[in-house]
C-alpha cells in the first residue's frame, strides 16, 4: 500500500513549491515596492500572511486554533514556537495577526525567488558566527523601536525526528528581557506529520496551533534568562504531549 504513496508525495513536494512560488511571481513588482520602505513592512506582512493562507489552503491543511490570550495590536511581542516543518514560517504568519520580523538562517536566503524577499525582511543569523549574533540584536532592537514584533524559532533549527522538542537557544528570552517584551509561546502539533523534512511523508489534514498565555518580563534581568527559557520550553513541550495524547 506505501508503495502507492511514493508517487502522491512526489507530486505533493512538487505542488508545495508551485504554490509557494506563484503568489510571488504574481504579486512581485507590488512586492518589491512593499519592501522598497522600511515604514511599508507592515503593508508586505499583510502581503505574506495572504501568501501563507494560500500555501496552506493550497496544501490541504486546515487551521485550528487554540488561543488562551490574545496580542494587542498596539503592542510589541517576541513569538516563539517549536520548529519540525517547512510550514513553520507559513502557520506562523497566519497564526499571529501582529506585523513581525522573523530571525532566521541565513542559508533560506538562497532559495530562488523566496530568498529575495527573506534576505530583505527577515535578520539573518549565521549561528556558528559570534559577531553575526551579535548584529542580531542590534537590528532586533531597531525593529522593536519601530513597534514592529518579533519571531524566532528556539531551537535554533529543526532537529532530528525522533526528538519532539530540542533544548532552546537563549536569544529571544535575553532579546525579551533587554527590551522588556511579552514572550508568546505557540505550540505546533501537526507540522511533522503534515509535512516535515522527510521527502516521503505528508499530506492533507488538520493542523492544530496553540497560543499559550504570556510570559511577562518587567522586572526581569538577563540573569533570569535561563529560567524564562525553561519555562517557555516545558509549556510547548507539555502542550505537545497533550495534543499527541
């Protein structure tokens, strides 16, 4: 019976990157005006999460969403979330209404078409590099004083699969506690399933986010950094027990 599926998965990989790629080559020269200003990036956030939608609905994957606390417009956030799929970036932009700046790898940066418009609105770290760390908070920082927000994914890439849920790197929980920011934990439950890095695997279904209450940091000091990353660790590590139950 699998070996009936290898043609489906084929087709799906294939199908994803079409559908990834046709909104971009549609939409490109109001893309590229969108990113023309740093003061339009919320403009091209609206222009990603309609990107996103369309990947996702395109896919077959249908969104459900758990919410015990909702961001307020007006205000900045750090976003983090457990890291197993393609999809991440997609369901991330979908999830959260609030315009964001991710920090991600720079290798995406090289993917055609894609890469473009990630090397010029996402920070970009190289984490084998201490000086490219360290670049990542100053542009974080000038991010946050525009009152945009920002996401990045803990564990600092994908990790094995038989591993749910890797130790989490304290960038984003130092970022939060400098800047005095909520920190938003969000619980992917799905993406491994739906779509991983394994090429044979996938396919259409329910995809369930959970939005957790906030981790404040008024008060905090770098010195509780190790603390606060524990915390938003164990509640995304419990949730996924709870949802693979």
């Amino acid at each position: 019976m699998k070996l009936f599926k290898y043609p489906f998965w084929v087709l799906y990989r294939i199908w994803f990157y079409v559908l990834v790629t046709i909104p971009i080559v549609l939409l490109f020269p109001v893309l590229l005006l969108s990113i023309s200003k740093e003061s339009w990036y919320p403009f091209f956030f609206k222009l990603a999460r309609l990107w996103a939608k369309f990947i996702l609905s395109g896919m077959g994957f249908r969104c459900v969403f758990q919410k015990e606390q909702e961001p307020e417009q007006s205000k900045s956030y750090m976003f983090i979330a457990n890291h197993t799929s393609m999809i991440d970036i997609m369901l991330m932009l979908v999830s959260v209404k609030n315009p964001f700046v991710f920090v991600g790898k720079k290798e995406l940066a090289k993917i055609p078409l894609f890469g473009f418009f990630y090397k010029r609105t996402c920070i970009l770290v190289d984490r084998s590099s201490a000086k490219s760390r360290q670049a990542v908070f100053i542009r974080a920082q000038k991010r946050l004083q525009s009152g945009l927000s920002i996401c990045i994914f803990p564990e600092g890439g994908v990790p094995e699969p038989q591993i749910d849920l890797d130790e989490f790197k304290d960038g984003a929980f130092r970022l939060a506690i400098k800047h005095q920011i909520p920190i938003v934990p969000i619980t992917f439950a799905d993406n491994k399933k739906r779509f991983s890095y394994t090429f044979f695997s996938g396919g259409p279904g329910k995809i369930r986010v959970k939005i957790h209450k906030f981790l404040l940091t008024e008060g905090l000091t770098i010195e509780d950094t190790k603390t606060l990353n524990e915390r938003a660790r164990n509640i995304i590590f419990k949730q996924l027990k709870t949802f693979n139950k």
